[in-house]
C-alpha cells in the first residue's frame, strides 16, 4: 500500500432493509437509518459516519500536535453537528471544541486554527470528486 492510498472500505449490504455491514482493514461498523427513516436503527447513519470521522479526525490531529508542541491537551470533546439549511439546498456542519480547564486561552485559539486545517475537514471544504466504476 503506498503513501498516497489513505483508506477504503467494503460493505455488504445485509438482510434487513438498510442495514450495512462496513469492514475497514479489520474493523466491521454497521450504518442504518433511524426507525423515522424507515430503518432499525442498527448503526450510525451515513451522515452521523461523517460527522464522526471529522469529529475522530479533529481529535487525533489536535494530539498530535500537541504531542509535537509538548502541550498539554487532557481531555477533548468534539461535537460535530450537520445540519440542512432552511433553504434545503445545502448542509451545515458546525463543529464545537471543548478543552480541558488546563488549556490556556492561546492554546485553544491555537487549536482552533489546527482544527481548521485537519485532513477530512480540508476533503470535505474543498468537495472531493467522486469516480464510480461499475465491476
């Protein structure tokens, strides 16, 4: 595998009407749609999918760099929210931070900047195309 292949995954669509099963090297997840979407609510949805991986995305970037600064991080929560616009013709993704009490102010405004640059948030701003090959 180079270095320029960053993931992939396989699904097997299931029995039950949208139920997923996604394997990603040896990790199985399971993707559905809420029981209001007609589904049972196995597993997260495709949206909630991307909103953890920007949210695990954001996460692990910001303790690497404050590995490499020699910060302290502690604790970190991460909300990652998507939401469609009144309009209905786009989304919304609203990311919300909240660092340990021993974060100095400079280190959060720090952190927000890294976060603004974190491998899936850039994928995501700048709409990454998508190539579909039937096999």
């Amino acid at each position: 595998m180079s270095d320029r292949h960053l993931a992939s995954a396989h699904l097997s669509s299931g029995t039950a009407k949208y139920e997923q099963h996604i394997r990603v090297r040896g990790h199985e997840l399971i993707a559905d749609e809420p029981a209001a979407q007609g589904g049972a609510d196995a597993g997260a949805s495709p949206y909630g999918l991307l909103a953890s991986a920007l949210a695990a995305c954001t996460s692990i970037t910001l303790r690497m760099y404050a590995d490499r600064k020699g910060w302290t991080l502690g604790h970190l929560d991460v909300d990652v929210s998507i939401d469609r616009t009144d309009a209905g013709d786009s989304e919304v993704i609203t990311r919300t931070l909240r660092f340990a009490p021993e974060v100095t102010a400079e280190q959060c405004a720090r952190y927000a900047e890294i976060a603004e640059k974190t491998p899936v948030t850039k994928t995501i701003r700048r709409g990454t195309p998508i190539t579909t090959v039937i096999a």
